[in-house]
C-alpha cells in the first residue's frame, strides 16, 4: 500500500513538473515568435516624404484593426495599436494575425473614438515578465527614468502625435475608473479629471494640460493576484 502512495505521488510530482515546463516554454516561446512578429511588422513602415498614414499603409491592409501606432523611445514600447469596440478585449490574448497569444497586442479601448479623436484615448497592454508589452512603464516609478522618457509617440490615421506626460500613478479601476474619462462635457471635468490624475501621481511633475487638449492614457497590470493598474497619462503638444 505505502509503494503505490509512493509511485502514484512520484508520478503525480512529475505530472505536475512536466505540466509547470510545458507552461514555461509556451510564455518563452509566445515571447519569441511575438517580438519576431513585430519586428518584422516594423520594418513593413515605409518612410513617406511628409508625415501620413501611408506609412503604415501595408500594416493597415494585413489588419484593418489597427488604429495607431504607439513608441516611447529608449523602451521597447514600438506596437501597433489595435481596437474593436464590438469586441472590447479582443486583442488581449490575440496576436496582429488574430491568432492566440499570451501577449496580445496593445490595444484601445471600446469606448474611444479614432477619428474623430476623443479627448482622451485609453491604451491597454500587458505587463509581460518578459519585458515585451507594456512592462517598461513600470520603470516611470522612477523620476530619473520619466525625466530621460517624457515623450510618447502615438500615430494614427487622424495625424502624427507627440504627448508630454503629466501624471503616473498606480490606482485600483474600481477607486478611480480613469479610462471612462474619454470626452469630458465641460472645463470644471477636465479640470476636476487632471486634477485628481496629479493628485495621485508619484511625484511631482511640471507638465499638465488644459482643457481642449488632447490625452492618451496608457495602462497595464502590477503585481499578478492585484487589482491595481499603473497608468500614465500624457497630453498631446
């Protein structure tokens, strides 16, 4: 009796070994053939004469879905930007081909309009352990890292876009629901919006906007087993 407890535990161990490396080696693998895929999605831009959409014209035809174009230079934040507002989080277990991926692609919320663009356009990407995806915004917690990234590129179809950051925080959605702030009805909402996103800001940052400008709000997931997002916003310049 106590040999086959024996033999069925030890085969029950490497059952659940076996199963830990087969997980291990998909995330390592989906990692691999995800920043392959979008390296070779970048060099599919073309560099028109003037700034257009154009450049991104064989992208575009590949996936309609893609609606922008997202860089923070010095990082490895350099992704398409997908949206399906009849599928609001398609893109987040899907690669640009629409196949399965642990990764996803950075995408925009249901809610935001493109074109023409909503006050304030929020951008979903993951927090890979790989440091794909969005992880790199965790490195905002540091002012010496914002100081040295304070610019974000974000291109879409309606124009090429330069946003300062004015506000990195981590907040539970269900305590500040930021990324339902998309066309505010009036100045004293923007102003009350803006205000609360400074408020719970990490540190101090001189950057803010005013009302009429443009926002990008770019969010991802902290600790696994959490609830809590970091977020920045950034005005357009």
């Amino acid at each position: 009796m106590k040999k086959t407890i024996y033999t069925l535990t030890i085969i029950l161990l490497s059952a659940v070994m076996l199963f830990s490396a087969w997980q291990l080696w998909r995330y390592f693998s989906d990692g691999w053939h995800s920043r392959n895929r979008f390296d070779e999605l970048t060099e599919l831009i073309e560099l028109p004469a003037e700034k257009s959409w154009t450049k991104y014209g064989a992208l575009f035809k590949q996936n309609p879905d893609m609606v922008g174009w997202i860089t923070i230079e010095g990082t490895a934040i350099n992704y398409p930007v997908m949206q399906t507002p009849e599928r609001a989080e398609f893109y987040l277990r899907r690669n640009f081909e629409k196949q399965y991926s642990v990764h996803g692609v950075p995408f925009a919320a249901e809610s935001c309009s493109i074109k023409p663009q909503s006050d304030n356009i929020t951008i979903h990407g993951h927090n890979m352990k790989d440091g794909t995806m969005f992880s790199a915004l965790g490195k905002y917690r540091s002012r010496a890292f914002y100081e040295a990234h304070s610019l974000i590129h974000f291109d879409t179809r309606v124009g090429f876009g330069v946003y300062e950051i004015i506000a990195i925080f981590s907040v539970n959605p269900e305590h500040f629901q930021y990324a339902h702030s998309v066309d505010t009805a009036d100045e004293a909402e923007f102003s009350e919006y803006i205000n609360r996103c400074k408020a719970l800001s990490f540190y101090d940052i001189e950057a803010t906007a005013e009302y009429g400008d443009n926002l990008i709000t770019l969010s991802t997931c902290e600790a696994a087993g959490t609830n809590s997002r970091l977020v920045i916003v950034a005005r357009k310049t």
